[in-house]
C-alpha cells in the first residue's frame, strides 16, 4: 500500500487524500445522490431522444475521490460502481456487458486519479492555471482515451464495425466521457472551495445577476433558433464573467451553457443542427442528430478552454495585486517608523 500513500514530493504515486488534510466540498452522501441523478437523467435522455449528450457521472465519482479521505472515498467508489450496475441492469445491457460499462468508467476514474494525485499536488487548487492545465491534459484526457480505446476494441470484437463506423463510435464516446471530466470535476472542486474566493473578486449581488442574466439570455437567443451560426454570441458574455467573477460562477456558467446547448440540439434546435455531412453509406444508419453531437463537443470543448483558463487566471491576478499591496503596506509602514 506504500504505492497509494506516497506523497508527491518523494516521486511516489498515491490514490487517496492525505488523511492530514481538511476534507472539501459536500458530505459523501451528496455525491451518492449526484450520481443516481447522473445515471436517472442519462436514462431518461436514452429513452427521450435516443442519446446521452454528455457522461457527468464520471466527473461526480473523480471529484469525491479527490476531495474525501480514503474510506469516504471508497464508500463513494464502490456505491458509484453498484449504481452503475444496476442502471445496466434497468437498461437491460446483455449479461456479459452488465460489469463491462461500469467497470470502464471506474477504471477511468481511478487513472485520473492517480495521475491528478501525481501531477496537480496534493491540494487540487483549480485556482491555479497550471494545475487546471495539468490536470485537462495530463489527467483527463489520457484517462479518457484509454478506456475509449479499450470499449473500442471490445466492442469492435462483438461487432464487426466499418472504418467509418469505428471512428464515429470511438470520437463521440471519447468527447461524451472527457468533457464530463472537464466540466464536472473541476466545477465540483472549484465550488467546494468557494470560500477561498472571497473578496478575490467582484461580488456584488446586483453584477453577478446582471452577468449572469446577460450570459443566459445571450446563451439561449443563440440555441432558440435554427437560422444563422450564431455561436458567437455566448463568448462574449462568458468572457465578461469569467473576468469579473470568481471560478466558481465561471463553473456553473458552463455547466448552464452545456445544459442549454445539449437540449436544444437534441430537440433539433440551435446551431449545431445547421452543420450538414457529407454522404457516408457506413453511418447511413446513424441520425444527423448523433453525427452533430459531435459538433457540439467541439463547441463546449471552446467554451472549456476559453472560461476556465480566464477564471483562473484573472483570480491568480487579483491575488498577486492583492499581496503586492499588502507588501507595498508593510514596506511603507516600516519606513515610517525608521
């Protein structure tokens, strides 16, 4: 067990949280209940539109096991895993991928982990830019792709899929499952130390509802109407927010802008349904609405990459303003008195 407990300085790999340090964010019972409404929402998503936009419950089972200490966490592991099964079980996956499904996603969970644990520190602080940036490329996306490769090849095993068919399947598992690690996991860690963030930026009530009215409305002209590409017109706002107000609105900003261009495009609305495709025979079986998923991910992927950067770099800013001025203080106050 000496491989878990490691700590990073002596170059060893570890799982769980440091039992010295403070447990953050919610009791592991919220994260429980996050998860049953995860897989209840991705079930009735399946059953509604015949597709499941984006995979959360990933994001909800990392965020617990980063945050909560080791038997917290493995409470919350093994209560994700046992939802998991049961929600294949209600879907009624065949006998032999009942196990299959769910373990891939702890699998996931588990590398991103430890490569989080190893490469982000011990303290996960999403306040600053090279951690959120370690954490996307270094964490995420190579947990992703490794269990997008290995469903791949078991699936391919099963089926015999076409080039095209492979590549579509691989693509859209592989942007479904990494942007439910970008946008959850650290919205939820982001959140969970909310209050480290105070006076770090403007709070004002009457900004933030204005900001964030302006964002939602801007949002939603854009994904109400099915006539011009007018994708442009969240980032504007969400610039603006993710400049003036702390990461944590900048979070739930994003998840706001996920959960709005998901609906519409699955109710054929908004922009994304514009984009056509080119005649493929091997994915004539495949609705336009499925292939423009796709399109989709990319655009939440900009949304990703363009406000969580800003957040986090605008915070960074502000602390270091703020401790150069504490210092100027304390420099000036001393030459006073000398």
């Amino acid at each position: 067990m000496r491989l878990l407990d490691g700590d990073r300085n002596s170059g060893r790999w570890r799982l769980w949280r440091h039992d010295a340090g403070l447990r953050a964010g919610p009791p592991p019972w919220v994260y429980v209940v996050l998860l049953a409404v995860c897989h209840l929402v991705g079930h009735w998503s399946t059953q509604t539109f015949q597709a499941v936009v984006i995979w959360p419950a990933n994001g909800v089972m990392l965020a617990g096991l980063l945050q909560l200490h080791r038997r917290q966490a493995a409470w919350v592991l093994l209560l994700g895993f046992a939802i998991n099964i049961v929600s294949n079980v209600y879907r009624g996956d065949p006998p032999e991928f009942l196990a299959l499904n769910a373990g891939m996603n702890l699998l996931q969970v588990l590398v991103a982990a430890f490569l989080a644990r190893r490469l982000c520190g011990a303290a996960l602080d999403m306040r600053r830019p090279g951690r959120l940036f370690r954490f996307a490329v270094g964490a995420a996306l190579p947990a992703v792709a490794l269990t997008s490769l290995i469903s791949l090849a078991v699936a391919t095993s099963v089926r015999d899929y076409a080039p095209d068919q492979a590549v579509f399947l691989l693509t859209r598992l592989f942007g479904m499952e990494l942007l439910g690690l970008l946008i959850v996991t650290p919205s939820l860690l982001l959140i969970a130390r909310r209050h480290r963030f105070r006076g770090d930026a403007a709070e004002d009530a009457r900004e933030i509802a204005a900001l964030s009215a302006l964002m939602l409305a801007l949002t939603a002209l854009a994904f109400s109407q099915s006539d011009a590409p007018l994708l442009f017109l969240v980032f504007p706002p969400l610039v603006l927010l993710a400049f003036r107000l702390s990461p944590p609105w900048t979070a739930g900003a994003i998840i706001a802008i996920s959960v709005i261009g998901a609906a519409a495009t699955l109710t054929g609305h908004g922009p994304v349904t514009l984009t056509r495709f080119a005649p493929d025979a091997d994915l004539a079986n495949v609705p336009d609405v499925m292939r423009q998923l796709n399109v989709l991910y990319f655009f939440l992927l900009m949304v990703v990459v363009t406000a969580l950067p800003i957040a986090t770099l605008s915070a960074e800013r502000r602390r270091l303003v703020a401790r150069l001025r504490v210092r100027s203080e304390a420099a000036i106050a001393a030459l006073r008195r000398a």
